[in-house]
C-alpha cells in the first residue's frame, strides 16, 4: 500500500479552492451521518438526489456525486480528502483559483460521464474529479517527488517520483477493469478523470493557456525532441564535414566557414565548452571581417537550439559578456517565440544594464521580456534592473 504523505513542490501562495473542496465533502459527509441516525427517511431522499444513476438521474448529479461519499465506510472519504490533499494545492497553484474550481467540476462530469455510458451503476465520491487532479499534477510537475508511507514487505516514508506514483495509479486502475476486477469501485471514473487531466493539461500547455515550465511533461518532450534534431545536426555536420574534407582531396575549394561551424558544434556535443566557444568566436571573428558578408554566411553564427543555448550560457558564465549578448542576440532572430526567449531577452537587459553600459539597449530588452511574460523570479529582477537603470539617469 501505498499513502501519499506531501509533495517536495513548493507553492508559490496559499491555497484556498482545494481546502475548500475537502472542506465541502467533510460536511456533506456528517450531514449524510446525521441524516443517517436521526432521519433514515431524509437521508434515502438526499441520496438519491445526489447520486449518479446513469439513466434515471438529474444532469446535476454529475456534479453533485463527487462530494458524497459512502456513510459506511469511512476509509473511502479519507483515501480521497488525503490524495486531494496532497495533489491538489500544487494543481491550484498553476491553474488559478477560478480555474482550478473549474477544472475540478469539470474532471468530475468528465469522470461520470465515461462511468455513465459504459456502466449503469450508481455512483458517488470525488475518485473521478481526484484522479483529474492526479492526472494533471503528473503532466505539470513529472520531476517532483511524493513523501510516501509504504506498506508492504517494508514499512517507511520514501520519497517516490511522481512519475511512479501516479502511473503506478493509473496501471492499477488499467488493469483493474481490464481484468473486471473493480469489486464496486469506479475505475472507469478513475480513467475518465486521468484522461481528463491528462489531455486538458497537455492542450493548455501546447496552446500557452498555461505558463510552461522547464520540468512540465509537455517541455521535457520538447526538449528532447530538440536534443534528437541536434543530433541528427551534428551528425549531418559531421557527414557534411567529411564531404568537404572529399572535395579538397579532389582539389574543390572547401568552405572554410563551414568547417569552422562544425567544428564548434563537435566540441559542443564533446561537452567541451571552452573550447566550443574559442572556435565560435574564431567564427563570429572570420564572418564580420568580411567586407560584404551574406545573409547566409551570417546564418553561420547561429548554432542548432540547445547548442546555441549550451554556448551562450557558458559565455555568460565565464564573463564574456559581450560574445554572450551577441550569441543571446542571434539566438533570438532565429528563435524569437522560444519557450526561453522572455528569460534571455531579460539577460541581455542584464548584460546591457550592469556589465556593457548601454542603458537605452538595455530598457528596450527588460521591457521587451517584461512583454513577453515572465515567472515571480524573473520579474523581480527586472524590476531591479529598471531601478538600476532609473537611478542612473537621475
């Protein structure tokens, strides 16, 4: 068994829709025990205004279920307040209040409604909207781990990844009605709720309706889609390289831009970052000492995303700050709508404010990441930045 105890992501407010949430199942749950004891007349009435019962209910019991839970047995609310506990405060936090509302009820209709169509059996409980919450944290937040309580040959807190915990879930409940095996519970509410969570959290991303992150699952795809192209990159390069090096065997001028290139993005792919970065500027110095240099020899300066990216940040870190600016500046004619390009229109604002001395530059790129969006972190060191700049006009 295993018991979700907290997560190792922190929030960046306090949380007010999830807590209100539980709150409402606890109440409902003692109204439905106090019913229960003292007017078993009342309490069968309120039940069955509120439960699903796919075919003979109201459409308002696809919301209302999910805040009732089983009198009778006691383990089924606390399950369910403990995972919405520790899931969904972390959920709230990226998606809003209001929205997080919103995706909760939404999750929970979602969940009945699969329940609903291949299972006539009533149903209650918040399983389905929880398990769009669950669905959703592992979309937003892969690389978090979970405290854990295991029971089972062993007994401990261990902090699992939450990519484990929550495909552990969501195969339990695969295989579960896979096999029939559900013995009263829900498990196609449970999948119509992954599957919720799961797809509106991938879209909001994919859109930008939601902010992205480095560790999202929809930015580690994209990362390492990105890492893919750089390599069949490097290997065309190297491919490309070797064709050249064929040409001057045959006596055909090579192109010495291009060697020159390949040869800052082997090193780059070497991890030998020092030295990818002499080459490149041996590069940038080659391509601007000449006189009437092309557009497509000016392309030459821009490397594949995340080598660009590898480059630039090394050259930032080892304060060569005007080869870093331009490489951050060439990154972003090429990539302008990259995930990244708020946080490096924001370092060349740094750059230009604090080590280069170009106050115009630099507030016309502060505001120019300022525009573009940028997280609590980021925002505040432009802030500082404009203040920076501010006091030394006065």
């Amino acid at each position: 068994m295993l018991i979700p105890l907290g997560t190792d992501r922190p929030l960046k407010r306090p949380t007010l829709v999830n807590h209100a949430l539980i709150g409402v199942c606890v109440v409902v749950y003692a109204l439905e025990l106090i019913l229960q004891r003292f007017n078993p007349g009342a309490f069968d009435s309120f039940m069955h205004a509120v439960t699903l019962s796919p075919g003979s209910s109201g459409v308002w019991t696809y919301f209302t279920y999910a805040f009732v839970h089983d009198p009778a047995g006691f383990m089924h609310i606390l399950g369910n307040m403990l995972f919405l506990w520790v899931f969904g405060a972390n959920v709230e936090d990226r998606f809003g209040r209001l929205g997080y509302l919103a995706f909760f009820l939404v999750a929970s209709v979602a969940a009945g409604l699969l329940h609903a169509v291949f299972d006539g059996n009533p149903v209650i409980g918040a399983s389905g909207g929880i398990a769009g919450v669950t669905g959703a944290y592992l979309v937003l937040f892969p690389k978090t781990h979970i405290r854990t309580l295991l029971f089972f040959f062993i007994i401990g807190i261990f902090n699992i990844p939450a990519t484990w915990f929550i495909g552990f879930a969501i195969a339990r409940d695969l295989f579960t009605q896979g096999l029939g095996l559900s013995d009263g519970v829900a498990t196609l509410a449970h999948i119509g709720g992954y599957a919720f969570g799961i797809g509106l959290s991938i879209v909001l991303l994919a859109t930008r309706r939601l902010d992205r992150e480095p560790w999202d699952l929809f930015t580690i795809w994209k990362q390492a889609a990105r890492r893919r192209q750089f390599k069949e990159a490097s290997h065309a390069t190297d491919s490309q390289i070797g064709k050249t090096l064929d040409a001057v065997e045959k006596d055909t001028p090579p192109d010495p831009l291009f060697i020159q290139r390949g040869a800052v993005l082997s090193l780059i792919s070497q991890n030998q970052l020092e030295k990818a970065a002499d080459e490149y500027q041996k590069l940038v110095d080659q391509i601007t000492s000449i006189p009437d240099a092309t557009e497509k020899q000016f392309s030459l300066l821009t490397l594949p995303r995340d080598a660009h990216i590898q480059l630039a940040n090394h050259l930032m870190a080892n304060g060569f700050h005007k080869q870093a600016a331009h490489a951050y500046e060439r990154f972003l004619a090429v990539f302008p709508s990259d995930s990244q390009a708020s946080s490096f229109w924001l370092m060349l604002g740094l750059l230009r404010t604090r080590y280069l001395n170009e106050p115009a530059l630099a507030l016309k790129h502060i505001d120019k990441a300022r525009d573009m969006g940028l997280d609590d972190q980021h925002e505040e060191l432009a802030r500082i930045l404009a203040g920076e700049l501010s006091n030394a006009e006065a």
